[in-house]
C-alpha cells in the first residue's frame, strides 16, 4: 500500500474577514497551497473539504472559484473535526489507489453564524439546562482542579504560553502576548474560565496537497513530509457517570494512530492539540499519552510544553492564540506540523523536530462521550 505524502499547504490568516466569505477563504488556502507544492493544478484528482455551518456545495463553490470545478468533490461535516476528517478521507483515496493528488481544503466563515458562545444541539440534556460550551468545560475543569490540585495560576499559563505562541505566528487571530494577570482580570466567562481561557469565533481556511509515493517522487522535489497515521473514532455509549477528567475517545484514536505510525506517545516531538478551552488542553495532551494524568499544569510552569522545551504544545498558538474556524481548525493543525518539519516555521521554529501530532476533537450528540475525533501523524 502507498504511503501518503503531504507536498504542499496553504492557509489564510485566521481572524475575523467582514469582506470575504467562506468560499473566499477556501479558494485562497488552496491556491496557496497547490503554489506551495509548485504542480499544475489539473494534476488534482479529487478534493474532500471540511467545514461546519457554511450551507451546501461549499466545496463546489472552492473548486469553481479556482478554475478545478467538475472534480469528484465530497463535502464532510464532522463538528470541529470536519477539516480533520476531510484530511483522512483524502488520505484514503490515495492508499486505496483510487487517486495519486487529493487536495483537502478546511473553511469556515465563523463570525457571520455567531456572535457569542456555542451551545450544545437542542437535544443534549446540557443544552436542555441552559449550559453552553464553556459552562461545560468550566465544569471540567473545577472537577480536574479538585482531583488533581491544579491551581488557577497553572490553568491561566495555558494561555499564556499559546498566545506567546500566536504572537510569532502571523497567521494567527491574536498577536499579544499576556501574562497571568491579563489572564485573571479578563472577564469572566464561565467560573473558573475568563475570557482569555476561551477560544475565539475565527473565520479563516487551510488547505493540504497530497500525494502516493509514485506522485511524490516525480512532483515532490524533496519537501515533502510522510502522513504517517490519519485515525478517526466516535464516541462510545455511556452506560454509567463518565470522567469529567479523563477522555477515552482521545486516548483510543491516539492509539489506533501510533500503531499505524508504528510509534508511541514517547516518541512524538511535538503537538498541536485542540484547545477550545485552556482545561480542554489538559484534559487532551494528558489522553494522548503525552503527560501522566494529573501532571500536565505543573509541567507547563515548568516550561515543559514550551517551543523550547521537552515537548511543545501548539506552537502555532493553539486554537486559544491562533483562533477556531471549526471547519479549518483540522487542516491548519496539520499545516503547522508540516511547516515546523520542513523547518519554514520562523520565530517559532523547534529545533530537531522529527515527528508531529495533531489532535482535534469536537462535538456532542445524547448518549455517547464525544462526537468525533482525529489524531494525525506527520513525520519527516
């Protein structure tokens, strides 16, 4: 079976587009990256993209506005795992041989769908109390600190470290550092979380070239990276009171991914890890493996997932830095990876990095843990 190759990606700044929309986005990061990759965009075969609240035939609308329309085309919705997924059906494509070039393009025109925070569909018994999405990681949170003794301090230094992040990165929604304090005095938003705890509504795209073995060695020209494991699973039935604390959807898509990549969570060199919420980056980074359950806050005061430290932890920014367009959060993982591999990362550029992990989890539906989750491998 071929292995997937990624050999070019593109993403538009994340952040909030009053004059463009969704297609708009989407269109930009793809000829972004098809230029990256340096082909002919007619040597694309098919295209797979993700996104959430942007209508039907949005990817029609991409391929049209580039000139690539009359492709087989596959619109994926997949909560904030659509981009992700969109990654993993391309991927298959091109291990079943069906293609050699897929495209998989994530977009979402956030800002003009909401305003305010993300709640629960109606028929979650969440939404039927009143919570919202930082309601219920704040819950987790409160829970975690009671389990494990982590204090606020810790907690904010998650955010301080991914908008220090997102300050070097410019494709990011936020390009200010802050500091524990900001942090503590921003507004309140769900106790214990504030305002700086908190993911924004971003509108922005990503998009990623790949490619078969026998693509790559004649089109690749040496910068491409190996997609070493694209895993997806869903949340499993709860019959009895889950962990607030502790996820297994992460942990078994984690593991479905190492044994495809043929590696463990100690070899990984660095992250991109869904942090819709600064607890969401705990509760994440602890379920990959990465840290032990109950360490992850005093390793971060440590400076332990710093750029410069044993294991960086969202170096774009992470979505609280670098921002959260549902749709194009899954690719812009990925992007990121690629970049810090190929060492094009600038200022937040980790030396010596050789594998990357990209993690992103989204949704609830009645009845299971979570909706879907995604754990790509990148190696060089």
């Amino acid at each position: 079976m071929t292995q997937v190759h990624i050999t070019g990606v593109g993403m538009t700044r994340f952040g909030k587009h009053p004059d463009s929309d969704a297609t708009d986005l989407g269109a930009a990061a793809l000829l972004e990256a098809i230029a990256d990759a340096g082909i002919d965009a007619r040597l694309i075969e098919s295209a797979y993209v993700g996104h959430v609240f942007q209508g039907m035939v949005m990817g029609q609308r991409i391929l049209a506005q580039v000139g690539l329309a009359g492709l087989p085309l596959v619109n994926v919705e997949n909560a904030c795992s659509s981009g992700a997924t969109a990654i993993r059906e391309a991927s298959l494509a091109i291990r079943a041989g069906e293609n050699d070039v897929v495209v998989a393009v994530g977009t979402e025109h956030l800002t003009s769908q909401f305003a305010g925070a993300l709640t629960p569909d109606p028929s979650d018994p969440e939404a039927a109390i009143g919570a919202t999405m930082p309601g219920i990681y704040a819950m987790r949170a409160t829970r975690y600190m009671a389990d494990h003794g982590m204090t606020r301090e810790q907690l904010a230094l998650i955010p301080v470290k991914n908008k220090a992040n997102a300050a070097q990165n410019p494709l990011a929604h936020f390009r200010k550092a802050i500091t524990v304090e900001d942090v503590l005095e921003s507004r309140a938003v769900a106790d214990p979380l504030r305002l700086h705890d908190c993911s924004p509504v971003t509108d922005g795209a990503a998009a990623v070239i790949m490619m078969s073995d026998r693509a790559a060695a004649k089109y690749a020209n040496g910068r491409g990276v190996k997609l070493a494991a694209s895993s997806l699973r869903s949340g499993s039935v709860d019959v009895e009171p889950t962990s607030m604390t502790y996820e297994p959807l992460t942990w078994a898509t984690a593991l479905d991914a190492y044994e495809k990549a043929g590696i463990g969570p100690e070899d990984v060199d660095f992250a991109e890890v869904h942090d819709c919420f600064s607890i969401a980056e705990v509760l994440r980074v602890e379920g990959l493996g990465l840290f032990e359950q109950g360490s992850y806050p005093r390793a971060v005061e440590r400076g332990e997932a710093n750029i410069d430290g044993r294991l960086p932890v969202n170096p774009s920014g992470g979505l609280i830095g670098k921002g959260h367009p549902l749709g194009g959060t899954g690719v812009a993982q990925v992007v990121e990876l690629v970049r810090q591999l190929r060492g094009e990362a600038g200022d937040r550029q980790i030396e010596g990095a050789n594998i990357g992990l990209a993690h992103c989890r989204g949704g609830k539906a009645v009845g299971i843990e979570g909706a879907a989750c995604t754990v790509q491998i990148v190696t060089r």
